[in-house]
C-alpha cells in the first residue's frame, strides 16, 4: 500500500516537473489568444466600428445606420474623415449632404459664385453649406475639399471662422497655409501679441520654418530668451535658419551689438523683423510692394509723406487705397496738407478743372471741408466723386461719400441730388436693423411673421392666422401675391392650419419652379440646391428679388427640408421695414 502511494506520488512529481514550463507559456499565450480574440472580434462584428467617423480627426462620433461612407477604404485602420465648422444637421444638412452630386459641378458653381459680390445673405448661406462637417461630393477628394472650404475662408478674410477650423481639425491638408494666415493677418495689423497666441496651433503636425521663426520671436518677444535660444539652435541644427534670421534674432537676444540695415521684403516676417531692428526705420513703398506689406505700414503708422508736393508719391499711395493696400483715410489727409493760395480756395469751383487730377482732388476737398451750407457741401462732394471716377479710384471714395452724406443726412440734401445720394449711401445699417411695421390688411405683412422675427409661441400664431385670413376674406378685392403663398407654405410646413377656403392649389398654378431646381430635389442634392440659390440671389439681398423668385426659392427650400436657409430668406424678404 505504501509502495504504491509512493509510485502515485512520485508519477505525480514527474508530471509536475515536465509541464510546469509547459503551463507558463501557457499563461502568455493565454494573454496573447485573449488580444487576438478582441482583434477577432472587431473583425467579426462590424456594427462597432463601421459607423465610427473621425471629424477633423478631431473627434469620432458614431452615425446612425443610414449614413454611408461613400469611398471603399481598404485599410480597416483608417477612419473616414469630413472637416468643417458647423454642424450639419445646425441648418438641417446631414454628413452625406454631398453624396449625390458631382464634383464638376460644385466646382463649376463655385466658380460662378466667386465672380460675384455677394449680398450679406448669400454669403451667410454659402459659409453655412460650405464649412457644415461633410463628406466631399462624388469625384472630389478630401484634400481638394478641404482646400475649398480653406480658400473660402481666406479669400473671404474670415479670420474667425479659420481659427474654429483648426480648433475643430486637428490634422488636415494645408494646416500650415492656415496657421501662416493668421500669424501674417496679425503681423499685418501690427498686433504682435495677439499673432503670438496663434503659436499655440503650431503643432508636430506642422514642419515648416516660417512658422518656427515665428514662434522663435514670439519667445524673444515675450521674454522667454533662453527658450528662444534653445528652439534656434535645434532649427540651425535643422539647416532651417538663415543668415537674415540670425543676425536679427542675435540681435534680439543681446548676442550682438548691432544688426544689418537691409530691408529684407521676402516676406512679412522678415519685413517686421527690418522695421524693428533697423533704428529710424525709413521705407518708401512701390508699386512692386506686397499687400501685406503695405498693410502693416498702414497699421505701424510708417507710411510718410517727406515732400507734400510729391504727386508721384501721393498718386502711388491714392492707387494703393484703391486697391484697399492703404486706409482711404490716409489720403485725405494728405489732401489736407496740400498747400494752396487763398484765392485758388475762394475760385476752387472754376479753378479745379484744369488742375492735375491729384491736386484738383485736394483742393475741392479742402473746399468741402470749409463751406458752411449743405448745398455747397453736397455740390462738392459730388464735384469729387467726378474726379475719382476719372482716375478709376471710385474705391477709395465710395465710402467717405456714403459717411458723409449720412451726416449731413437726406432730408438736408437738395432736392437735384436727393435721388443720387440715396443710391450712395451704402447699406451698413442693413434692412435687418430697421423696425418691422406690421400691416394685418397685407398677408405676408401682417403680425403672423413675428413666429419667424420674434419667436412667438405657435398657439398665439394660429389665433392670428384665423382672424388676419378671415379679416382679408371679407376684402373681395383682395389679391393675394407670391410673397402671401410664400408665407402660406412657410406656415403650413411649420405645422399651422390654414383655413379651408383658402384655395392654394388655384393660386399656385400661374408660378412655375425651374425644372432643373425640381430635379436637384428628385436626387436628393439638398446641399448643391442651396449653392444654387445663393447663386441666384448673388449680389441682392431677398427683399430687393421679385416676389415670384421669392415664392419659388421659399418653395423649395421648404421641399428640401432646409427650414433654417428658408427662414432667413423669409426674415428679409417679408416685412416692412421702417
């Protein structure tokens, strides 16, 4: 008995033996099947990753069944990515509002859209459609999208809306391009401070050596030198500095005494760096001179007149306004430098006119500036606006004439010039500023709209529908317009009931949608309707469209679900304004 417990127990010590190496490497092995069954798992339940899409590579969210991303992605570790601003479903848009149209004829619309100068509202729905978080349309890849969206933004000086991207976008095609805009937008506007905050963009996605220069006067300029230092020897480390750059930043940092009096207009950076190393910065800009540039001498206040009878120099600095390089308001006043006889002020009427054009301008505006009644004032201001047209510099002009023809304002201007100064005092206190009358005699006048002006609670708004629609019943004469209907199919698609007798169906029928409208609604290109739209409304805003194109644009828009688009249509084009 003892002989044969002790064969068990040393069969048992032997078994022990051989597989204890055997049951560690089992354990390993245990973890290393517990890794590749999660792996398995992903691969084998698709419902957990296939509806995952990065933003921006930002954020993932996790979209609903009937989102579909329309590229095949053969690698399974890539997410597909849309870039944007806003969120889509913001103006009733989706991620796939895209998917349905083709990339030539975004391309070909867009081009059409650039060439126009778009009212405040076509504007507003184009950044709308165009920065909603999306795929790209069929054909497009996501560098050439992205690209568009960057373009707009940049194109359109829209500063604030490039500095949510980025915020919003952690990597993405021409990230670099976007954080150089807003470092040279500041630099420009002489606002070094605020530029160095933009720094903060500048990530280990971005190698490019403007920016590192940047970043590396940023820490000069907020005193962090020996952070500077360190950074400037890895970029010469790198063969990414220059000769320009050390000499200036040694300089900057105390290295060496005294710095190059060179004026290096390579770009802005370098630009600055001359103007604030360079003692009594002197620079005579030219026709050669870049936007920019020109920008921040206008900002730093260095553009100097020496000789006020320069009129090389003055004409130079009257086109560089014109082509909005120089505040307008620099030239005025150098006009009011201009030295002239006190008898060429007192005959400046009959004088001006065979002066040189430059000249002529200084002396009538000198002689607006010194007549004491409104009609001698209008006259002359008129008098000069015929001299800026001459030289083709009505830009640098528009502006001052519309300020101060306000000023004097229109009930003091001479019947002969009230109509031409109403056409140019220009829209800055848009339609949208001005109080709503409303008329309950005029349908689409009446207190109805306050749902879409005031938001007025829906319960409220059917009391007025009733009793405004039964008012106008009674009024036989009544006719009942394209802005009414619009209104009618507004109210019906937000959930009101219109009264029985109202017959829309016989009053629809004389306006007719453009087929080729209807049929972007047939294919469910929602986004594309909307570029359209903002194509046909272009430089006006909705008020000032003939009430059929108002009807049909609402009409669609309702059809396409795009309430939030078709509510800022309604908002200006329905009221009455006072």
């Amino acid at each position: 008995m003892i002989l044969k417990s002790f064969k068990n127990l040393l069969g048992l010590l032997i078994v022990t033996i051989l597989f204890t190496p055997l049951n560690s490497e089992e354990k390993i092995d245990i973890w290393k099947n517990d890794n590749k069954k999660v792996e398995d798992n992903k691969r084998l339940d698709p419902s957990k990753e296939k509806n995952k899409i990065s933003i921006g590579n930002a954020l993932s969210v996790n979209t609903d069944d009937n989102i579909k991303i329309e590229e095949n992605i053969t690698d399974k570790s890539q997410e597909a990515k849309v870039f944007g601003v806003y969120d889509p479903e913001k103006f009733n848009f989706n991620l796939n509002m895209w998917s349905s149209t083709k990339a030539e004829d975004v391309r070909a619309s867009l081009k059409r859209i650039n060439k126009i100068k778009l009212s405040n509202t076509s504007k507003e729905i184009l950044e709308n459609v165009l920065l909603s978080f999306s795929y790209p349309p069929q054909g497009m890849q996501e560098k050439e999208f992205v690209k568009l969206k960057m373009d707009w933004m940049m194109n359109n000086n829209r500063p604030d809306l490039i500095e949510n991207f980025l915020k919003q976008n952690k990597e993405f095609h021409g990230k670099q391009k976007a954080v150089q805009y807003l470092v040279d937008m500041n630099i420009a506007q002489a606002n070094i401070k605020e530029g160095c905050k933009k720094v903060e963009f500048i990530d280990s996605t971005i190698k490019d050596a403007y920016l590192e220069k940047f970043k590396i006067y940023c820490l000069v300029f907020n005193n962090k030198k020996s952070q500077a230092q360190l950074l400037l020897d890895l970029l010469r480390e790198q063969n990414q500095s220059d000769k320009f750059f050390d000499d200036k930043i040694n300089f900057l940092l105390g290295i060496s005494n005294k710095s190059s009096d060179k004026t290096n207009e390579k770009n802005l950076l370098n630009f600055y760096l001359s103007s604030v190393t360079i003692k009594d910065f002197n620079y005579t800009p030219s026709k050669k001179t870049k936007k920019e540039i020109w920008q921040y001498l206008n900002a730093a206040n260095l553009i100097k007149l020496d000789d006020i009878n320069d009129k090389q120099k003055i004409k130079d600095l009257e086109i560089a306004a014109n082509i909005n390089q120089v505040d307008e308001r620099i030239i005025f006043d150098i006009y009011k430098q201009v030295p002239f006889k006190l008898n060429t002020l007192i005959n400046a009427k009959n004088i001006y006119q065979t002066l040189d054009t430059t000249e002529a301008r200084s002396l009538i505006y000198q002689k607006f500036l010194l007549s004491e009644n409104y009609a001698s004032k209008v006259e002359y201001l008129f008098f000069l606006e015929d001299l800026f047209k001459k030289d083709n510099l009505l830009n640098v002009y528009s502006k001052i004439l519309s300020d101060n023809l306000k000023e004097i304002g229109l009930e003091n201007i001479p019947e002969n010039y009230k109509e031409v100064a109403e056409n140019r005092i220009s829209s800055f206190d848009t339609i949208n500023f001005k109080r709503v009358k409303y008329n309950d005699k005029i349908l689409h006048q009446s207190k109805i709209i306050k749902f879409y002006l005031e938001n007025v609670e829906q319960r409220k708004i059917q009391k007025d529908i009733d009793k405004i629609f039964k008012r106008i019943n009674k009024n036989k004469k009544y006719f009942y317009s394209a802005k009414d209907l619009a209104l009618v199919d507004a109210l019906e698609k937000d959930g009101f009931k219109i009264p029985d007798n109202f017959n829309k169906k016989e009053l629809v029928k004389k306006y007719e949608v453009p087929k080729n409208l209807l049929q972007l609604i047939e294919k469910k290109q929602n986004a594309f309707l909307a570029l359209k739209i903002v194509e046909i409304i272009g430089e006006d805003e909705p008020y000032q469209l003939d009430p059929e194109t108002i009807y049909f644009i609402t009409n669609l828009l309702n059809e396409m679900n795009l309430i939030q688009i078709r509510n800022k249509v309604l908002i200006s084009a329905l009221p009455q304004r006072v």
